[in-house]
C-alpha cells in the first residue's frame, strides 16, 4: 500500500494541484497526501532495514534540522514552521522511494512512472504552446533586452505547473527523465524500442529545446560527452560537446539570449552577494528563503544559495547528499572503484565516467545507448520480488552452492540502470550550478531512485567505504567555495 500511494504521491507533485485551479493550493492536497503516505509506510519502515543505515537518510535528517537551525539562530521561530512547510513535501519524495523501492521491480515501475508523468506533462504543455490550452499556465513570455537594457524582442518558452512553473526547472526534470526513459529498452525489440523509448526521447529533446534554457542545454551537451566518453575517449568526446553547443546556439535554442560571461553579469553579482552573506553569518547562515529578503535576484546557483543561507552546517549535509550518491553509483558501475576510493579518498573517481571490467562476471551486453556492459535481467523478477533481506534463507544458501559450480554471478541491479541513474544525477548537478534549487522536489526524486539503486544492489548488510565520503565532501566543497570566489573576483 504504502508503494502505490508513493507513485500517487509522485503523479500529484509533477502534476500539480495548480493545473485544477490556484484555490487548489489552498486545499493542500500534497500534505494530507504525505500523511496518508506516510501512514501506508510504516509496515515497510519496519520491515526493510536498508534506509536505516543509509548515510544519505541521516544526511538528510542533519539537512532539515539545518534549516530549521538557521531561523532558530536568528530568532526567526515563526519561521521554523514555515521552512518545515515548504522544504518537507520535497523531501518527502525521498523518504517515500527509499522507504517503499524494496525490489527491482519496484525500482522500474516507480522510475518509468515517473517518466511517463513528466511526458505526459511535455503533452500537455506542448498542447498549451501551439493549441492555447490551458492558457497562459505553459507559456512564459520572456523579454530580450540589448546592449543598453532596451527590449529587443520576445520569445516564448515552454513550462510546467507548479514547482515546474519556470522553463528552467521544466528542462531540468525533463533532462533528468531522458537517460532514465532507457529503463524501458528491451534487446532485440526494434518496434518496441521505437514507440517506447526512442519516440519518447525526441518529445523530451524538442520540448527541452521549446524551454530555451541556457542551463539545459550546458547539461545536454554533459549528458552527450559521458555518454560517448566510454566508446570516443575524453578528447574526441569534449571536442563533440563543444561542437554540440555551438550547434545549438546556431539552431537558436536559447532563443537568442547569450551565454557568455557578459550575460552572466547578474549571476556573477549574486554569487558575490552570496559570499558577503556567507561571511556574516559562516556556520548557521543567514535563514532559509531568505537570499532575496537581502538582494533583489535570487542566488542562481543552489550551492550558492544554500552556502547563504545555512551555512557551512547546511553546505556541507547538502553536497554529502550528492557526494555519497556518486559515490555510491560509481562503486556499482566500477568494480574496482571501492578500491581507488580507498586510495584517493573517493575525490578524484568522484565523477569517474569510466567503467572497469567486472571480476569474474560475464553478462552479455545490452544494446541501449546507455548500456555499460550488462543487460536486464528480464526472467528474475521471481528472485526480484524479495527484499534484500530474504536472501539469507535456506534456499539462498543452495543458491550459493550453485554459485560455486556455476562462477558467474548475476547482478541485482542491471549497470545500464545504474548509469541511467548517475547521468541523470548529472544533469540535475549541471543545471543545478545555474539555478537555486537546492530545496526542490527535482533533486529529492532522483536522489530518491539513486539511493534505492544503491540499496537494491548492496543490500542492508553492506557498509561502504563510510568515512571516505567525509573527505570528499569537505574537499569538493572548499574547491566550490574557491572557484566561485575566483570566478567572482575575476568579474570585479
């Protein structure tokens, strides 16, 4: 129960209440439906272990109590309640996933259901953007401005509802529901393959494409480099990047707007308004939400933004979350990867696109643009439909001694999902570097599918280089921290 309620869940964020009505916010159809998710959870909360020894739950956890920490500090107490409000809906999706994702069957339906959401989304606001439905909710009206501040024109990008309302949040989510989508792809089913997943990609890149979005199409272009970097090398792969952007700023996808430093000047303003923020209040922040409260644009950098507002405290639980979910993907994909994180502290292979060859595993490949050299294990959803925790049983031990005549082993989790899921981590963390969302529901989702992979491939038993991750979030944010302080005293 508490699984189909998580999908319900999922269905009425992306959707969004909004499109019913704007006096359906006030109804708080979201909220009334967490608790009842939160209710139907509960047998599974007892039941699956794994979310109890997740580094990313505590990480969490650690996250929420920092927001509410920085109002506390301040004084702002009304204010605790209020973060609480707005910060725990995003959450909740990914407490829900990892909560209720206790199979790999499990993992697939809430994946493609959540791909299937965000296309009939793009439907829709396709809908809206050449047939006028629904009004102006999918339309957004930009402005052009010139040299001198003047209007030079006007374009028209594509959007969502609700916290989907802006163009750039829309693409992010779509961005992110591109590799995914390849969750669907099945060997040897041409036609198939056609109407599920490959007609669905190119509504995904033209809808993208209708967003305008500079930060998008700086993901796309990442989404493209790690995914030929394996087959085409580094070099190869970057030169294509590059000449994939000029590409699509010639076909006009940013709809005329620039994305050169000059254009970047209000960016590179707030960051520096972010660091002054910083530095008069380093460890609790100066208070969720409240950047725009002390300078009139927002951060547009969500590091930047949660560096304001909380801190060092709030910073550095929010890049542990990403940090220890490439990690943790990185180790699936990599079987030598454990290894190397050992060695370098789990920094340098931290977004190490590259993949070793398996010990003692041979699996034929898959041929899915993003396979990574396994295929899905299509007949063992018998075996998938048990938790983790029900392989230490009898039959499991007479698994294992077939194990011993028979050495090669099959994975849980196939590695073309698991490399799904890390380019998918991508391009939220590549768009995420344009735009303030560090508190929204797009970044919990996949973090949400990313942990339940993790957690379906290691089980409840496994502990993971934990400890390494401390380093590697420390350094990755000092690094941050110090880029963006050049980037902004290179404006100045």
């Amino acid at each position: 129960m508490g699984f189909a309620f998580t999908i319900l869940y999922i269905v009425v964020t992306i959707f969004s209440p909004e499109q019913f009505g704007k006096e359906w916010a006030n109804y708080h159809a979201l909220m009334y439906l967490a608790g009842i998710t939160a209710l139907a959870s509960l047998p599974s909360m007892a039941n699956y272990e794994y979310w109890k020894a997740s580094v990313q739950t505590f990480l969490l956890i650690g996250f929420i109590i920092a927001i509410a920490m920085s109002q506390v500090v301040h004084g702002y107490l009304g204010g605790v309640i209020e973060g609480l409000r707005i910060f725990l809906p995003s959450a909740a999706v990914f407490f829900f996933i990892i909560v209720n994702v206790t199979t790999v069957r499990r993992l697939k339906i809430v994946t493609l259901a959540t791909v299937a959401c965000c296309l009939a989304l793009a439907v829709e606001a396709l809908c809206g953007f050449y047939g006028g439905f629904n009004g102006e909710m999918f339309v957004m009206r930009n402005n052009i401005y010139g040299p001198q501040d003047n209007v030079i024109g006007q374009i028209m990008r594509i959007r969502g509802a609700g916290f989907l309302s802006d163009p750039n949040d829309f693409a992010q989510i779509l961005l992110i529901m591109l590799p995914l989508s390849f969750l669907a792809w099945r060997r040897g089913r041409t036609v198939t393959n056609f109407f599920v997943v490959l007609l669905p990609t190119a509504l995904i890149l033209w809808t993208v494409y209708l967003t305008h979005s500079r930060g998008a199409l700086v993901a796309l272009a990442a989404i493209a480099l790690m995914t030929a970097r394996k087959k085409l090398g580094t070099t190869t792969s970057a030169i294509l990047a590059g000449v994939f952007i000029l590409g699509m700023l010639a076909l006009d996808f940013t709809g005329g707007r620039g994305i050169s430093a000059a254009d970047g000047a209000d960016r590179l303003e707030a960051w520096a308004n972010g660091l002054e923020m910083f530095k008069s209040a380093p460890l609790f922040g100066v208070g969720f939400n409240n950047f725009t409260d002390l300078y009139e644009i927002t951060a547009h950098n969500s590091f930047v933004l949660c560096l304001a507002e909380l801190g060092l405290l709030g910073s550095t639980l929010w890049i542990g979350l990403l940090v220890t979910t490439t990690i943790g993907l990185n180790r699936i994909i990599g079987g030598k990867s454990r290894i190397l994180a050992r060695k370098l502290y789990g920094f340098f292979p931290l977004f190490e696109m590259s993949t070793f060859s398996d010990v003692g595993v041979n699996v034929p490949e898959m041929s899915s643009p993003f396979s990574d050299g396994t295929m899905a294990l299509e007949n063992a959803y018998a075996h998938d439909m048990l938790p983790p925790l029900a392989e230490g049983n009898a039959d499991g031990a007479a698994f294992e001694t077939n194990m011993e005549a028979e050495p090669v082993p099959l994975p849980l989790i196939p590695r073309s999902w698991v490399v799904a899921m890390r380019l998918g981590l991508i391009a939220f963390m590549m768009t995420a570097w344009f735009l303030s969302r560090s508190y929204t529901t797009t970044m919990y989702l996949v973090l949400g599918l990313a942990t339940a992979t993790i957690a379906l491939h290691e089980g409840p038993g496994k502990q993971s280089d934990r400890g390494h991750w401390v380093f590697s979030t420390v350094t990755v944010e000092f690094v941050m921290i110090f880029l963006i302080y050049c980037l902004v005293r290179f404006r100045h």
